[in-house]
C-alpha cells in the first residue's frame, strides 16, 4: 500500500471524470425487463480444483491495527521511548497526578534494558504527614492507553512494571475512570528500600468491580523520596489462548476462515526511511526488552508487543498460511545499493531460521525460549513491498531470491513486479498485484485475468479494495464491486493462488486509510459491507470451481459456482454466487445439471444488500448492511429467482451423495 499526496490526487481526479455519478454510471446499463439463466454443471468430473490457499487477509500496521488494536496491551508508550532515545523527553500519552508542589515528573537514561534505555523518574516532595501533605489519592502518573482503556466488571488484567526507589515503596496501582474516578480496580505495592534500590520487576493481578470504557491505568503514592519507572503493561487475561490477541478482533478474523496471513505490511515494511523500517530481530525475545519504533508511514509509534513471533503465532492461531514481507534494502526515500546488499539478505535468512529452524540452531533457539519449541510452518516470503520500479530492486531481489531457493528451496518468493500483463524478465513463484480504484473499474477487472498468461509464476493479488467516492468509510457499492472482482478470481482460480483485501483494521480513533474491512474502538467492533463480502467466499479455498454458463444482454452480473465439502457436517454443498451491481430487479433462471432430479435439499439463499447503494455500517447502526439468510421453497434443478437490485447473492444447495450422474 502507497500513500502520496499526488498519486490520491490524480486518484481523485480520475474518480471524478470516469465516475462522475454512481446512479446515473449504473442506471445507464440496467433495464427493468432484463432476465438471466445461469448454467451450472455441478459434475466434479468437469471441475477444476480451487488452490487451498486461494482467500486470506492481510494484515498491516496501519490505523492502529495491532498497537491499540488485535494486539490488546492496554498501555500506550509502555516503556517511554516512543519521546526519542534522549532524555528529557516527551511521555506522551502519560500525564501528572499532582503539580510540580507536590511532584515533579521527568525522563532518565538510566533503565536497565539495554535496549530501550529511557526511564521515568518521579521526584515525589510531598508526604504522607507534615508541612507539605500529599494531595488524597496521593501524587504519580497515569495512561489513558489508546483512546481510553476498556475495562470490564469481573474480568482480571495482569499489570506488570520494573520499579526502583530512593527509600521504602508505597505506590498504589489503580484502574479508574478517564479523570481519576470511580476507582475500579485497586492493590497497593509495599516494599521495604533494600527490596527496591535495584530495578525489580513488580506483577499484580486486578479484578474490575465496574465496567468503564474509557478507562486509564494510574500510579500514586503519598511517601516522599524518589521512584522510578519501565515498562508498565496492562493486559487482560481473556486474550485468545494467552497469546495477547484481544479476543473480539481475533473472532472478526476467525469468521473470514482465512488460509494465509501476510504480515507485517504493506509500507510498514519499508518506512518513509530504511532507520524506521521494521526490524524483525528487535521485535523478539522478551516483550521489555524491545525498542520499539516509530512508524513513519502512517505517523506512530508501537513498541512491537505484535512482533515477528506474534506474527507467525497469529497466523498458527487462525490456521493460516504465514506470508512474511522482508524489507529488501528498500524504503519509499532510500535504497542500499545493491553491492552492499548482502547483510540485508543474511537478515532474511535468519528470519526464516527464526521461523522454521530446529531448536538447537541460533535463531531457531530463540525461537524456542520464547515458547514455540516446533518450527512454524512459513513457506511464503516477499521480497519487498511495491518496490518493483526502484532503481535497486531487481539486483537486490536477485540476491535475496537466489540466497533464500539456496537455503530453504522449498519456500514460494514472491516478486513485486506484475506479470499479469507480461511476463517477467526475472525468476519468481508468485508475482503481486495491488489494486485501489473506482467500483466501476474493480467492477470490470473481473476480467483481469481472463487473459493472462497460464505459464510462469502464479499471481498474488494481496491488496484490492474500492477507494475514493465509491467507498465513503466502507460501502454496499464497494462491497459489490469487490465482489465482483472476486468472483473473477475465483474463476481464474488456475493462475491466481491468492488473494486479501487491504486494510484490515482500522481503529476510528486513527483512520489513516480509507475504507477499511473492520473497524474497532477500544470497546466495540463492527464489520464494514467488504467484511461480510468476504465471507460469502469462506468455503471457496480447496473448493472445486464448477463450470458456469451466464447468459445475459445485462452487464451487470458476474457470477460463479462451486462445489465443497463441508468440515461442519461432511456433507456435500454446491454454492453460486452472483453479483448484480444494477439497479433494477432481474430475473434469473438456475440450471443445475449432472444431478439426479430431486436430488437437492436444504437450499438456501443468502442475500447482501441494503436500500441506499451507498449505505455503511457503523458503530450505531453495525448491522445495516449484512448477509441474510433464508430458505428457498421446492428448491430443485432448475430454479426461477428474482436478483434484487444492487445485491450479492449466493445459493446455496445440499446435494445427496450419489446424486452426480456419470459421464
């Protein structure tokens, strides 16, 4: 994903003339007399094997995805680098409890992680009795986390902090409301000085008495003397298996049964600046003791809790194949040459060590201490992000491409440059393809692959979506759009291994791109109309495609068909989805054939749509725009259905296992 100023400028232009209007673009195409007869031979015998791999998500570090988002550390600047490596600094979120009378707030170098070497130092003047009384409640520092903490009644959080003082240790760790109250969760941390005149690593455990979404994290004492600070966590224990994913966003990606993982970016790979781009190696191993960075595409900071290991364990956790984006040497500002390329290309080659070594190897070891002793199951890199047409990209991907079939021959790379259109003057196993336009175009790209070439590397189209107009902050008319895109895909199913919408998440708190397929605040969740999209195409990886007949004067249907096995109950579904992007009614006659008559039951129908094109789900109404489901009365071989008007519909039929006919 790329952002320029100019590039959204001329994407803006371009949606203005060619999509100028959706109803009038729309309208012009579709006639209310129109029908349609779709022919399905539903006989395996004539299918074609749909890849296991085909749909997945793809997951970015952008609009506070992982920092604030899936990964559910509830504290913003844990460790106080996110000010710069200098001291004095900027905590921002953290703020005073108490003014400068009572106690005085700064930044020290003096932590004792190496890594991460800034500190807060507290000088605390007041006390608990004579001349200058500490104020009730006492004096400290508190974090709203990201856009305020969502506390819940009954739930424990685990709040973890390294502390040093001057004297003996008085300090109370509370849970509150945004200015300090209601206290919900309270406990009080006592130490003797010898105890805590080195840095020592403090853990309690707190059981919400209330709920607040809008919650913060708070540390007062009234004893005076000196304190200092590193690395306070707070972390529900709810999160899923442990892991540290918030477990409401991880159900989101669950739903989407995803079969890869491609992680972690997108731009967040390159940086504006190769000194901001993601390092893996300092995003593993023990939680405090990684720098963290700042991401200066999308403009802040994460401490890197949702690190390389997070990564692949997520992609484990969904039952996904893990995708892992490398930086090539290539940011969107600089480039190493790619004589000097090869510390680069070691870098990758540890990663994947990291990834699949045994335990008794460097990195595979690490690997292991961290509490994954198998290997994890990587067998996708790409090297680079969008670099295709940097002056170094082809020797350095050269590099890395020979190194890594060197070592790990197994292993699909994936090359930025695109091969749809012709074929590439390099090796690859994968070529990539990235699309945000009008629903105009997305909607005419079904075609996209009709004609490309059967030979060579298969495509990976990672990153597609409806942007501009078209989209508003996640649209039914992108929705159909992507739909019918996919539907394309899926068609070409024999060239195309993989495909994800692009973003994923978006926290509304810190939307740096729009639309997005989930969208969350610290409390709530809801799907856009892209996410439950997708979902109509859940059982499409490992399916078999069934050839399909549309016959129509109407340029506003796609359509597909195929046939699945169904792990839920081992019985045998046949699926055709069909997109109508008009906006009129049109109907359709379903010819299924190479099944015994009457040998289809339990049909169903299941509709997305909504009144307005351009309707949105959102926090107050999550639901507007979502897939319905009903029964089709005496479903059989042939069915006569109405297609309403700008919908996504599939149909969906239990067939007996001996219903095929032979051929």
């Amino acid at each position: 994903m790329r952002f320029r100023m100019d590039s959204f400028y001329h994407l803006h232009l371009y949606i203005c003339i060619v999509f100028c209007s959706v109803s009038q673009c729309f309208t012009n195409q579709v006639k209310a007399d129109q029908t349609a007869q779709i022919i399905v031979n539903a006989s395996n015998a004539v299918g074609r094997s749909i890849p296991e791999t085909l749909f997945g998500i793809f997951f970015e570090e952008i609009n506070h995805a992982g920092a604030g988002g899936l990964w559910a550390e509830l504290v913003s600047n844990r460790g106080f680098e996110a000010g710069g490596p200098h001291a004095p600094s900027n905590i921002d979120p953290w703020s005073n409890i108490g003014d400068e009378v009572y106690v005085n707030i700064s930044t020290e170098r003096s932590s004792c992680f190496a890594r991460n070497i800034v500190a807060l130092r507290m000088d605390v003047l007041c006390n608990s009795s004579g001349p200058n009384i500490c104020p009730d409640g006492g004096v400290g520092v508190y974090n709203p986390g990201f856009w305020g903490m969502n506390i819940k009644k009954g739930k424990t959080y685990k709040v973890i902090f390294y502390v040093k003082s001057s004297g003996s240790l008085n300090l109370s760790v509370s849970l509150t409301g945004s200015s300090g109250v209601p206290i919900l969760a309270t406990a009080n941390v006592i130490a003797s000085a010898s105890d805590v005149s080195n840095w020592t690593k403090m853990e309690v455990l707190l059981e919400a008495e209330d709920t607040n979404h809008n919650s913060r994290i708070q540390l007062t004492t009234t004893l005076k003397g000196v304190i200092w600070l590193d690395q306070v966590s707070v972390m529900p224990l709810d999160t899923y298996k442990g892991h540290g994913f918030r477990t409401d966003l991880f159900e989101m990606l669950t739903e989407l049964k995803p079969r890869f993982l491609r992680f972690p970016g997108g731009c967040f790979v390159e940086g504006e600046w190769l000194r901001n781009a993601f390092r893996w190696k300092e995003t593993v191993g023990p939680w405090e003791e990684r720098p963290g960075h700042f991401g200066d595409v999308w403009m802040y900071w994460t401490d890197d809790g949702l690190g390389y290991f997070e990564f692949l364990q997520l992609a484990e956790d969904l039952g996904a194949a893990p995708i892992w984006v490398i930086n090539n040497g290539i940011s969107h500002n600089d480039e190493v040459n790619t004589s000097s390329i090869l510390p680069f290309v070691q870098e990758a080659l540890d990663s994947i060590e990291f990834a699949r070594g045994s335990s008794d190897s460097k990195w595979g070891a690490l690997r292991a201490s961290m509490g994954h002793l198998e290997p994890f199951d990587l067998r996708y890199v790409a090297v680079g992000n969008e670099d295709c047409n940097k002056k170094h990209y082809l020797g350095n991907y050269l590099n890395f491409y020979s190194a890594i079939k060197q070592a790990y021959p197994d292993i699909g790379i994936i090359t930025n440059c695109d091969g749809s259109s012709q074929p590439l003057d390099h090796p690859a196993d994968f070529y990539d393809y990235h699309v945000y336009t009008s629903a105009s175009d997305l909607f005419s790209r079904n075609h996209k692959f009709d004609t490309a070439s059967r030979s060579g590397p298969k495509a990976f189209v990672s990153e597609y979506a409806v942007t501009g107009n078209d989209a508003g902050q996640g649209s039914l008319l992108a929705a159909l759009a992507e739909a019918a895109f996919l539907l394309g895909i899926e068609r070409n199913s024999d060239i195309v291994s993989m495909a994800s919408y692009a973003p994923l998440f978006v926290n509304s708190n810190n939307r740096r791109w729009n639309p997005d397929s989930i969208v969350f605040n610290s409390s709530h969740v809801y799907g856009t109309p892209s996410y439950w999209m997708q979902q109509f195409f859940t059982e499409s990886s490992g399916a078999t495609l069934l050839d399909t007949t549309l016959q129509t004067n109407s340029s506003s249907l796609v359509a597909s068909a195929i046939s699945w096995k169904s792990s839920m109950d081992n019985k045998n579904y046949i699926r055709i989805k069909v997109v109508n992007i008009g906006s009129n009614s049109i109907e359709l006659k379903i010819y299924v054939r190479g099944l015994d008559p009457n040998s289809i039951s339990g049909s169903s129908k299941t509709v997305l749509t909504s009144n307005k094109v351009m309707d949105e789900n959102s926090f107050a109404q999550p639901r507007k725009v979502i897939p319905v489901q009903s029964p089709l009365e005496a479903a059989d071989n042939v069915l006569d259905v109405v297609l309403s008007p700008y919908s996504f519909i599939s149909f969906d039929f239990l067939r007996q296992s001996s219903s095929l006919k032979s051929h």
